[in-house]
C-alpha cells in the first residue's frame, strides 16, 4: 500500500462576525497554490474537506454550512494607500467547486486583525492602546474596506462585551465600513436600471424584484409575494426541498437579468452570487435563540439564502445590500422599511437584529452609495498549521 505524506501549512481559523473561515498568509502557501488555478482551488477543498457527498466536511476544516465552509488569502497590498489584498473562496461542501466571485462581509471583520497579528500592517501605524484603520483591497470585487480594529497592548483586542445576534459570547467591536460598494461595471447599483423589475420565472410567475449589485449582486423580493411572512427560520425553509428549488431557479433567472450570467444552467457554477432574500415590514417574531422580537425593535424583516440554504442570520455582503437599498426611496428594501428617505435600519434576521448605515445620493439619475458600516466582531479560534495529503494540488 503507497503512502503519501502529509504536508503542514501554516493557517489560523478564525471567526468573523457570524461566519468562520481558514485564513492563510500568501507567502505561507506552496508555491504552485500561491498562483490562482486548479492546484489552488485543489488545496482550499482539502483543507476544508470538500467535495463531501455525505454534506458533513468531517475530513477537513469545514463545519458542513455556508457560513463555515470558507477560506481566506491574505498578502501585503499590491494597491496605493491599502494594508493588506483580502482573497475570499467560498467552498462548495458536495461540489469541487470554490466560488470566487464575491466577498464574505462577515469575514472582513477578521482581516483587519488577522493582518496586525501577522506583521502585515506598518508597525508604525499601530498604536500601543486604540483604534487602527486598516486599509483592505478587497481583491473578488475590488472594492476598498476599513476595519476600525481596537488595540490594546499593541496588539488587536478580541474580547469584549459587543453582542453580536448569531454569535453567542461577546467579544470586541470591529466596525467595518464598505466604501463604494456598489458594482463598477456597468456603471449602475441597479443593474437594469430600474428600481423595481418584473422578473419572469417560469413556473413561479411574475415576481416585483429590486436588482441591487451593492455589497454582492442580490435578488430582493416581497415575502408576501412567494408565500412567506418574512419570520421564518431555518427549518421552515431548509427542510423543504420544493422551497428551495424554487428558490434557485428563481436566483438563475434573476441572474440572467442581471446580467451576471448568460443562461440560467450557468448559475451551478456561480454558486456564491446572486444571493436571494426576501423582506416584509416589522412584525414579532421568536428568533432560533428564543429571543423574543418586537416589530418596535426593527424597522423591516430580512431574510437571506446563501449557497442554497437560508442563512442563520445575515451575510454581512448582503447586508450592505440591505442598508444600500434601504437607502434609495423606491426599493422593495425601502418600501418594506416604510419608505422614505433612509440613512440605516434595524433589520429582523433568524438570530436577531442587525443595524447597517449607508449614504446614498443620486447623479443624473443614478444612485450610487459611497458608503455602507455596520459593526461585527472577530476572534481568533485557533492557530498554527493545517495538514492534508501532499498529492491533493
């Protein structure tokens, strides 16, 4: 019987906001995965444990859920003015398939200190006791993050007593501001133009959807409008196959739309993007903690599917979709919320509530936002190497 060792890489597993991912130094990576391509995507599947057919990811680093099968690259920026290049794959769990064509915003919060604990980020920049701006090129939609990362002793703070709903013990608050989030291509947040579309998905019908491409390409819709009241949780969703089928062809359509893909058979190998949520106004609910929600604690519900699946709580990409839609009058976002002009809202989500800011202001007749913040949390989980098999990339 062959044996083929194991090689180690050096890694440190981290949880940001309500997510947690695999992050690796650049330079630490072999050097035929330091280079985008099939032995890269090879290395990230194995380490997380990908592709699993029995959907646990047992034999790697994953946590069988969209918000814990994912990986991170880190290097010392390549842009004026920027810390750090933040890399984000998103690994399939029953598909060899890393989806690199958007963000994780909830893994933002954790690259700020990840890159001041890796001596990533001028020393001098960094006071003894504080708060450092670290500047982050986020390099799948090249876009510009600030974490706001507090210190103390010279190094980042991870405990604290910010409560995070989705996360269960407090740590410390890392405020993330998203700046110009709003896709450049094609030169409109909106990408067909329109505030409000009909989307024709066949067999489901005609559907009003806001097409925003702000945080990462999303499908809003009305919860009323596909049969639902806005207060599901997971398992009103996720244990219905039907749901989500039909919750994914309607995401391949609305790709289509969005120009994103051309057809719909395209969107199995664009898994991370669009995402596809639904909203409906305030109303109590019991989130999966048992924690009880009043509609005076929000201003609109918000519910989101990510990799196929609706998410525990909220992406943080899709958030700044939320608040970047919230923030143009018109929307199904802002409509939901009450209308009118709005710089942030309070949104519902499965595990709670999640305020984002943004500043929206329209030019010749296109909205852009220049800025969208919410605040999260990050902490490491562990550090030191990962191990897999030295014939996997």
């Amino acid at each position: 019987m062959s044996q083929i060792p194991q090689v180690k890489i050096p890694a440190t597993y981290l949880r940001g906001g309500t997510s947690k991912g695999v992050f690796f130094s650049l330079q630490d990576l072999p050097e035929s995965a330091r280079v985008a391509g099939p032995a890269r995507d090879a290395l990230l599947l194995r380490v997380i444990g990908s592709p699993d057919p029995y959907g646990k990811q047992t034999d790697g680093m994953g946590g069988a859920t969209s918000s814990t099968s994912k990986t991170v690259i880190i290097s010392k920026s390549s842009e004026p003015d920027h810390d750090v290049d933040y890399l984000f794959g998103q690994i399939s769990i029953d598909k060899p398939f890393v989806d690199w064509s958007g963000n994780c915003g909830n893994l933002s919060a954790a690259v700020g200190p990840y890159a001041i604990a890796n001596n990533l980020v001028d020393p001098s920049r960094i006071p003894d006791n504080g708060v450092v701006e670290v500047r982050i090129w986020q390099a799948n939609i090249k876009k510009t993050i600030i974490a706001h990362v507090p210190i103390t002793d010279g190094m980042p703070q991870e405990t604290g007593d910010f409560e995070l709903d989705g996360v269960t013990f407090p740590a410390a608050e890392v405020q993330v501001d998203f700046m110009d989030p709003a896709d450049d291509d094609g030169g409109s947040m909106f990408p067909t133009g329109n505030l409000v579309d009909d989307l024709e998905v066949p067999g489901v019908g005609t559907l009003k959807a806001t097409l925003i491409n702000a945080g990462i390409p999303t499908i809003f819709l009305n919860a009323d409008a596909i049969g639902y009241l806005g207060t599901e949780l997971q398992d009103d969703i996720n244990n219905d196959d039907a749901a989500l089928a039909k919750f994914e062809t309607i995401r391949a359509y609305g790709a289509v739309k969005m120009e994103l893909i051309s057809h719909i058979d395209e969107a199995v190998s664009r898994q991370h993007t669009p995402k596809v949520a639904f909203v409906a106004p305030a109303a109590d609910y019991t989130a999966s903690s048992g924690k009880q929600i009043t509609s005076a604690d929000i201003d609109l519900l918000v519910r989101a599917l990510s990799m196929g699946k609706l998410h525990h709580a909220m992406m943080g990409t899709a958030a700044v979709a939320i608040g970047a839609a919230a923030a143009v009058p018109g929307t199904l976002v802002n409509l939901a919320a009450g209308g009118g002009e709005l710089v942030a809202v309070r949104f519902g989500h499965p595990s709670g509530t999640l305020r984002v800011g943004a500043q929206a202001v329209q030019k010749e007749g296109d909205w852009s936002v220049t800025k969208a913040s919410m605040s999260r949390s990050a902490r490491t989980l562990m550090e030191g190497w990962v191990r897999i098999p030295g014939d996997s990339f």
